[in-house]
C-alpha cells in the first residue's frame, strides 16, 4: 500500500536549531543503529520508519556500519525510501557516517581521506540517495592528521553529497580542531554526535561548553545506557530479548547491587511523574539546552510511541531534578 504521511505529522513535535545554523532538528531522532539489518522483517522496519514520520521524526540516522551486517541498515532504509519516502525527502534529515571497519585492507577504516570518501560514495549507492544531509566522521583516528578527516568532510559538502558537516565521540580538545580544520574550507562545523545518558555524564563539564562556544549542536546517542534506563532490568534479571541477552554490548555483571538501587530510585521518581523511566531519561536529557536532539532506537512500534511520548511530560522541576541527581551518577554499570 502507498505511504500517505499523516497530515498532523508536525503538530505536536519540537524542532530546535542545530547550534547557530539555521537547521532544526526533531527533539526525538531515530536512530538505526541495532533494529535495521537483515534479521529484522523489513515489514516492522517499515512500520516503525512511516509511525515515526508520522510523529515528526523527521531525522534519521545511520552509518555505513550499522546492521548486522556492516550496511544493511542502509540497504534496507534505501528499499524502504524509495517505496515510501522519496516524494517526502525534502522534509527529511538524513545522516551517515564513516569511521569504523567496513571491508578489507588499510583502506577500509578510520579517517584518511581515501576511506572517508569512498564509503560516502557507497552509503549514497546503499540507500539510493543524492546526497546526506549529515556527513559524519564516526570517531577520531589517532594515525591520520585531523586537518586530512576534516577536509574529506569538506570535499564532501563542497560536491554536494553532504549538505552539513558533523563529529561523533570526539573530546573537547579534538571538537575546537575540527572546528578549526573545517573553518579553512569555509565550512562549518554544524553538530557532534557524543554519549550522553544518567549514567554517562562525561560531556558535561568538557564538551558541552565548547559546543556552546562555537555554536555547535549536540544528538546524543545511548540516551538509555543500552537499556539500563528502563524497566527491563528492575527484578535484576536478564529477560528474553533484552540487549544483555543479545549482544556483547552490556553482561549480566552489569545488574549489581548499586546499579539495581540507583535505578529502582529513579523508576519511582518517573512513576510520581506518570511516566516511565526510559520516558524520565529522555526527559532529562532534553532539559540540557546543549543538547539539540536525542536519538532514540526502537524494535516495534510501541516503543517508538513510548519514547516519543516522553515529549508530552511537563519540564522537571529544580525539586525533581535534585531528587534525581544522587541516582544519576556516572559510570554507573556502563564501560
């Protein structure tokens, strides 16, 4: 059946400016980082990509490497927008990124300008796209000169396959020279893509200053700690289909005693608040004014309404968000 977006698709969600540029993006962004590759039914794929169009999502983000495999999350978002999206692609946000191991040999990882352009070139074929509205580089690369991977995201602006600039996972001191790198091109930095969650606060008090200064904008990634910001934890079992069951990203040994109390602690704050805990995280990243939009991941269209409607909660209070800081401590079972 033929994709008709909902006609309210943009009455309900907040769209902010991206640092001192003139891009907005949605509050929420999907991310398809873990729900998108070939062992997912393109069906829920699909489901999950048209309900969040139809909230407002506009922004979605990608890398070369996402799946499993390495680019079938592409592949797969290329099928589905060409079924259903492409007459909507000037209302969309679509990123990728470059920087980890996609094929063999020196070439096919890190920063060099070789790597990042030609995967570019590759993720555009992937998901049948002109052009990205973000073209990251996914990490910094200790080996090759930063002045090199600021200037490949350069060359890619300046020919049109990316329309802005971006950086994830990048320290402070590493964020000031990219900006600087790309400022020879006359290209600006527009957004850095860090980790940011209760229980990982690292940017707070280095990287969210330098944002603010050069006007750059901020999505954060692993808005729930891999899931230990939700419900499914709060027993100290491991259920069937969570992501310590699934992947290598969280073990069991993360459900410690200290981890339970702290998160059991903020569950009953979210519940005074009718919401749920995963809803009060996100809750409390968006009050940051650093922070543009946070990315979300979702593997039914449930979950994707769930979060999203964390965007319905009143602001917290100064009473409420002390409450929540003795709980929100960083490190907490995260690596």
């Amino acid at each position: 059946m033929t994709f008709v977006a909902a006609d309210d698709r943009y009455a309900a969600m907040d769209y902010r400016h991206t640092g001192r540029s003139g891009l907005k993006l949605p509050a929420v962004s999907l991310g398809l980082w873990h729900n998108f590759g070939h062992e997912r039914p393109i069906d829920t794929q699909r489901a999950i990509l048209r309900r969040a169009f139809d909230l407002g999502v506009t922004h979605f983000d990608l890398a070369n490497n996402y799946g499993p495999p390495p680019g079938a999350a592409e592949t797969n978002f290329g099928r589905i927008f060409a079924e259903d999206f492409r007459p909507y692609r000037d209302e969309m946000i679509i990123s990728s990124k470059a920087g980890y191991d996609m094929w063999p040999g020196p070439y096919g990882e890190w920063g060099s300008r070789k790597y990042m352009l030609s995967s570019l070139d590759a993720s555009l074929g992937r998901m049948g796209l002109d052009y990205v509205d973000i073209f990251y580089s996914h990490r910094p690369d200790p080996n090759t000169p930063i002045e090199e991977t600021m200037g490949a995201l350069a060359t890619a602006v300046q020919q049109g396959k990316a329309l802005y600039a971006g950086i994830s996972s990048y320290d402070p001191e590493q964020t000031r020279a990219a900006a600087a790198a790309l400022a020879e091109h006359n290209v600006p930095l527009l957004i850095h893509q860090p980790r940011y969650s209760m229980f990982d606060r690292h940017i707070e008090d280095g990287l969210f200053p330098v944002l603010d200064e050069l006007g750059v904008g901020s999505i954060v990634f692993s808005p729930l700690a891999q899931g230990l910001l939700t419900d499914r934890y709060l027993d100290g079992r491991v259920p069937a289909g969570s992501r310590i069951a699934t992947s290598g990203f969280l073990s069991e040994s993360a459900l410690s005693d200290t981890y339970l109390g702290r998160v059991r602690a903020l569950n009953g704050i979210a519940a005074a608040r009718h919401q749920t805990l995963a809803q009060l995280a996100l809750t409390w990243i968006l009050r940051q004014p650093s922070v543009t939009s946070v990315l979300i991941g979702a593997s039914s269209v449930a979950q994707l309404e769930q979060n999203v409607a964390a965007l319905e909660a009143p602001a917290l209070s100064e009473d409420e968000i002390a409450a929540i800081e003795p709980h929100a401590v960083h490190g907490t079972s995260v690596g």
